[in-house]
C-alpha cells in the first residue's frame, strides 16, 4: 500500500483489478455489501472512494454520511443508481465505465436480433414439445430489414457498426446528435415516427431519465407498421412492459428481447404475463457483463481511481 487513502467496494469487481487496487490502498471489498444500505450507511463516513455496479443504491442517505467521499467509481453505465445532483453538489467524482461494456451489448443485441427475426424461441418450444413446426411456423431474413436505434451514443454507435454487417438498414433518433461522424456506417438521423413506421427491429439504447420514463407506451406500439422485433438492453421502465406484451399480444409487434426490468429480479406480476412459446428473450440484466467486459470495466475504474488520487 503506498498510499492511505480507503477504498470501499461494495458489489463484484474482476479479482486482479481488485488485487492491483488493494496494493496501492486500504481497500474493503464485500460483493455483497449492496444488499445492507444500513451497514454502507454506518460505515461510508470512513471512506475516500466507493466502486458499485447498479445495485447499490448510492442515495442521499449514504450521501450525507460520505463526510470524506471525493470518487464513485462506477463499473458499468447507466448513473439512475446514484445521485449524481447530490454528489455534484458535494463536490463527489462520479466516474462510469464508458464504453468498456459496449461490445458485449452489441452482441446481445445482434444475436438476440437474429434470434428474435428467425423465431427461435418458437422452434424450440415447439421442438421440445414434440410438435415439429416445420411448416406452422414463419421466419425471415434479417438482410435488408430496416433496424431502428433509440439513443444513438456510445452503444447505439456500436449496434449499428455490428448490424450494419449483417446486411440492416439503420436510422438512429437522438435529439442531442447532430451529425454521424462515422463515414464507414450508413445511418439515417430519423425521428421516432419513421423509426416506429418503417423499423422490423427497434433497440432501445436510452440512459433512464424522466424525460425518457415511459418513453416507448402504447400510442408507440400503435404506430409500428412492420411488427418489429423489440429490444431493451438499457434500463427497464424506459419501455412500459404493460404496453408491451399488450402489443404483443394483439400482433402489433413479433417479439421482444427484454435484458432490463421495471423491478429487478422481475416481480411474478410480470412473469405470469410471460407464456412459454412466446417469441421473447428475457435475461437477468447481463447483455453488458461478460468474461471479456467484467475485465475492461474493473482494469478502467482502477486506474481511473489510481490516476485520482495520485
Ligand atoms: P451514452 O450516454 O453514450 O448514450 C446515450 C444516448 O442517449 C446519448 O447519445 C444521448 O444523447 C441519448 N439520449 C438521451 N436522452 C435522449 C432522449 N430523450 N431521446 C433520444 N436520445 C436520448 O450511453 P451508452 O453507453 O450508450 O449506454 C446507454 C444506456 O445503456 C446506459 O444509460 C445504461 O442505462 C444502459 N446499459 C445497460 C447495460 C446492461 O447490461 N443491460 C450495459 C451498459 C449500458
């Protein structure tokens, strides 16, 4: 340890980052921690730099204890788990992981895209069941369909560089891009009404925030022209879940691959919505953490908290 500033880590890190960080300061690290906001509560007065995922809830509450707190280092994207007015307002540097998990949600997105446009859930429920759908069941191709993208920032640009590969045409709507400086990919800047009347598949790649809550409800379904394939990897309650298994189930849309939830672990309010035989992928929030990413995300935010305090 050369330095004595205190570190605490209170969800899982990548094992080398963490012993890299430990050499250099006094670090506490307890990757269940996030589950006992009292204890983080008691014990945050004591610290000079906290590393979460989204699982720890850093509010006001923790905040007002933080007496020393001057990083919050973030392993992933996404800040809604952190009161970043608060911490601005305390002089706290927030820092997330830009970008260290993008390719792993731009996979997700491609294959959960392909999957989603080729009924794969259908055949295999189907198959299981013994039923043989070979015919009962309808597919197509991906080339050439239209893929809409709903933020077009560090993922969006991702997305679109992995499926314009694959043959899609893009359009991307975000009020806060004004050019696409990337020359190699054909995207169309777009507003949301050509996205929702002319995309087979639209992903959603929008920070949660209370002008995008709800921002994909039921008069957005009804729009959809081509009952595209929906994909939310960014955070739940950006589309509103009633609404969409509503469009599902009256055929406005073919599918849904959903990795983010209004409630996570999802409540059995909404499981019970979900039939088997449905085309839908649902997974528990990880189209950003993989083997590869888990090591970019923790190597970045240690060095970022390295470099902070030196
Ligand atoms: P980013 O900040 O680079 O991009 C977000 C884009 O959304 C920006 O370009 C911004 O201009 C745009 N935007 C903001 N408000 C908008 C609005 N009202 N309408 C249209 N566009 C708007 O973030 P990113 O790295 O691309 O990540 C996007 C989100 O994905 C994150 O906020 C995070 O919540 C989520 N995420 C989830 C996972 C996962 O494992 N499921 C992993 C990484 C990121």
């Amino acid at each position: 340890m050369n330095n004595n500033k205190k570190i605490l880590i209170t969800e899982f890190i990548n094992q080398n980052s963490f012993e890299h960080l430990n050499k250099k300061f006094d670090v506490r690290y307890d990757e269940k921690l996030f589950e006992n906001e009292n204890e983080i509560t008691r014990i945050i007065k004591d610290y000079d730099g906290l590393i979460v995922r989204n699982k720890t809830q850093v509010n006001s509450s923790i905040l007002k204890n933080a007496l020393k707190l001057k990083f919050i280092g973030r392993l992933g994207v996404g800040l809604d788990n952190i009161d970043t007015g608060y911490c601005k307002s305390k002089n706290i540097h927030v820092q997330p992981a830009t970008g260290m998990n993008a390719d792993s949600v731009a996979e997700y997105v491609v294959s959960s895209s392909m999957s989603l446009i080729k009924k794969i859930p259908m055949f295999h429920n189907g198959t299981v069941k013994g039923e043989w759908p070979r015919t009962t069941i309808k597919s197509i191709e991906i080339n050439q369909k239209y893929l809409g993208i709903i933020g077009f920032g560090t993922i969006g640009k991702k997305v679109a560089e992995y499926s314009s590969k694959n043959g899609l045409k893009i359009l991307a709507y975000d009020p806060y891009v004004k050019e696409i400086n990337n020359k190699e990919i054909d995207v169309k800047l777009s507003n949301l009404k050509e996205i929702f009347e002319k995309s087979d598949i639209i992903s959603i790649h929008l920070p949660l925030t209370d002008e995008t809550k709800n921002i994909i409800n039921k008069s957005s379904f009804s729009q959809m022209k081509n009952k595209p394939i929906i994909i939310n990897t960014s955070r739940g309650g950006i589309i509103n879940e009633n609404d969409l298994i509503e469009a599902y189930n009256k055929n406005n849309i073919s599918g849904f691959a959903l990795d983010v939830f209004e409630k996570e672990p999802i409540e059995s309010e909404f499981y019970k919505k979900i039939k088997l035989g449905m085309n839908c992928i649902l997974t528990p929030h990880i189209s950003g953490v993989t083997t590869e990413s888990n090591i970019r995300v923790s190597d970045y935010i240690v060095k970022k908290i390295t470099d902070f305090f030196n």
